[in-house]
C-alpha cells in the first residue's frame, strides 16, 4: 500500500506531481489561456462586488492560506486577510454580505474550520471550501467547493494536500483575475504556462532527494534552527518550519527575514544553521542583507533559490537550487525541499515519521 516506499509520507511527497496535473486537470482551457471554474456557485456579477475575502483555515491549511493571500491580492487587488479558525470564530470578524469566506481544509472536518465556516454563513457571506474530501463536511455545508485531487493523504504531516491547495489558490485567483479584468489574457497565460510546468519541476527536484538527506542528517544533530524568507517566501518558511517541527521534534521557527533584527537576531550564535528562502527575486536583495546579519553572528545558512542565480552561492555556506518559474507560484517549488528535509530529519532521528507524537490526522475536537 505504500507502493514501494519506506512511508506515506515520502510516497505522498512523491504524488504530488500528479496531485498537480489532477488538481488543473479539466480546470485549464485547452488553448491554456484560461481557468474555468463551473464548481464556483457565484455568477460574474456577484465576484464583482466582492469587497474582502477572508481565509480561514488551520496548521499546514492556515499556511496555503497566507499564500493564497498574496495570490489573490497580487492577481485580483481584492484585500485578503488570513486567519487560523480557532481565532477567527471567537474575534467577531466583521463579515459582511459582500465578503467571500474561504474555508481550506485537507480532512474537511476540522472542528474549528467547520465553525468559521458556520459563523461566515450566519452572516450571509458566500462560503467558497478548498478540500480533499468530496463528501466531508465542510464539502456539505459550503456554498462552493473546489476540490482538490490529491487522493487520500494518511500520513499525518500534510504534503500534497499542501500543495494541490497551492494549485488551488492559483487556479482561483487566476479565475478572480480573468472575471474582473485585472490582469491581461497574456499575464494569464503566462501564469497557465508555467502551471503546466510544475509537475515536471517537482520530477525534478525529487530526484534530488539524496543532497537534502545529507543536509537533514547534518541538522538532526542541532537542537534550535531558523527559517527566513520574505512574502511568499516567509509563508513556505513557517510551512517548512511547521512540518519539522511536527515530525521531527526540532526546535525551529520562521521568521520574515526583516523582522529578525527586532529580537530574534539575539539567538543567532556560533553554527546555528539557518535556512534563508531567497526565491522571491525582487526581494533577493533585501534578503541577503539579512543573511549577512545571520552570517556574521556565526549562523551556518543553507540558501534555497532560483536556479541560474549568481549571487545567492556567494551570500551562503551552502545552496539549493529549484528549478525556475513566476514569483507567485515559486511555493509550489520551494516547499518541495523542505518536506524532504523534515522526512530524512526524522527518520535520521528515528521517529515514528508517519504517525508523530500527540498528533492526529484530522482534529475533530475544539
Ligand atoms: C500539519 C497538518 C495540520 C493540518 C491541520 C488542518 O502537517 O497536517 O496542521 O493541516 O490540522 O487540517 P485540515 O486541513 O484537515 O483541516
């Protein structure tokens, strides 16, 4: 059942190319030109008065979500705001019947999620659900649903279901986007093209798995590490963050690379290893100012960027490269990497990688 691999977490991270390929699917035109939705219930005139989109979700889900924030926003210039369900429903979010709520959750189940979702209908917002499970439900009760098909995920550290949210997000801010005339045919076919890319780049880095194993045994040994990254890059930071964290019980946190300099700096010492997202180009340089602070306290960094960059080998101690694609959709990319990290982190430290302790796959309780 786990089709020659050693987990389901590994054999999951290896589905997702075809998670991707499944999650389009049908959803691209055929000239790839465009994205058509017919599972969204609201007509062109209603996406035009949307006036705010809140997404609420939670862990890996709440993660897709601040992605998808910048998506939207980018794509559509609809503010978005992103928001964890068990703070969401108790903080009296002001929703309005021109807010679009969007509920992400792999499961479909989770009880906070399934609350917000409740919450957002008594208010008369429309409830747009990005799930895995076509009959759970917050399939059930959301006014639309996009489904994502990544198949059934069972380990309990989420991956491709991650991931085909990532492809979901872009799918409907590409369709935001075409409805309400904010960015050109052109833009958009651009965005489809390397869509179609994806999978074949995922091929590409999982054939790498062995350079990250190495790096994941070198970090087993520490007890304390650091992720940095700005805008999109910060969000896969905190993801990468998350799913060490969860699997393989080290200590790490995210922080946006600009922030460390506020109080987190204070922790940086003598080999602490540190691994800075700077695939986002425009902000290349402002991150790499931030690498130099960590370098000279001592931090050992581990760069992840675009393939073809000349700079970020100079600025680090160590590089790993993804393949090349458009700003937005370099998470889709770039959190690759950092599962494989936490897998081979785990088994290095020989933990129960499937089924972690004190977790559960799907939180049906508050
Ligand atoms: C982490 C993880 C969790 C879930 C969270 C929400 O790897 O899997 O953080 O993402 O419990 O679950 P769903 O998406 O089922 O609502």
């Amino acid at each position: 059942e786990k089709a020659g691999f050693d987990h389901f977490m590994l054999k999951e991270i290896h589905e997702q190319p075809k998670a991707y390929r499944d999650t389009m699917g049908a959803r691209l035109n055929d000239e790839g030109t465009a994205v058509q939705l017919p599972e969204l219930k609201l007509t062109a005139e209603q996406i035009k008065g949307i006036s705010r989109i809140h997404i609420v979700a939670c862990g890996t889900a709440y993660h897709a979500g601040l992605v998808g924030k910048n998506m939207i926003e980018q794509l559509a210039r609809i503010p978005v705001e992103t928001d964890v369900a068990s703070e969401y429903r108790y903080r009296s979010p002001i929703i309005t019947k021109d807010t679009l709520v969007i509920v992400v959750s792999q499961s479909g189940e989770t009880a906070d999620t399934l609350a917000a979702l409740r919450e957002a209908k008594r208010n008369g917002a429309h409830v747009l659900a990005i799930t895995n499970v076509v009959g759970s439900s917050v399939a059930r009760e959301a006014d639309s649903v996009i489904v994502t098909w990544a198949g059934p995920e069972i380990a309990v550290a989420s991956t491709k279901a991650y991931t085909s949210q990532l492809i979901a997000f872009s799918l409907f801010s590409l369709f935001l986007a075409q409805t309400l005339g904010t960015q050109t045919t052109e833009a958009i076919t651009e965005t489809i093209t390397a869509m179609k890319q994806l999978p074949e780049q995922v091929e590409s880095i999982l054939a790498r798995g062995d350079e990250i194993k190495a790096y994941a045994e070198e970090i087993a040994k520490h007890k304390d590490l650091f992720f940095i990254g700005r805008g999109v890059d910060y969000a896969v930071a905190l993801e990468g963050s998350l799913k060490l964290k969860e699997i393989s019980y080290i200590h790490s946190e995210a922080y946006p690379a600009g922030e460390l300099k506020h109080g987190t700096l204070a922790l940086i010492e003598e080999g602490v290893p540190v691994i800075a997202l700077a695939v986002q180009e425009d902000l290349f340089e402002k991150t790499v100012s931030n690498v130099k602070e960590v370098k000279a306290r001592g931090a050992h960094v581990l760069g992840l960027g675009q393939e073809g960059h000349e700079e970020l080998p100079k600025a680090v101690d160590q590089v790993f490269s993804i393949p090349r694609t458009v700003s937005l959709l370099t998470p889709a990319l770039s959190v690759v990497p950092l599962q494989l990290l936490a897998y081979y982190a785990s088994l290095a430290l020989g933990h129960d990688v499937d089924k972690p302790r004190n977790l559960a796959k799907s939180v049906t309780v508050e």
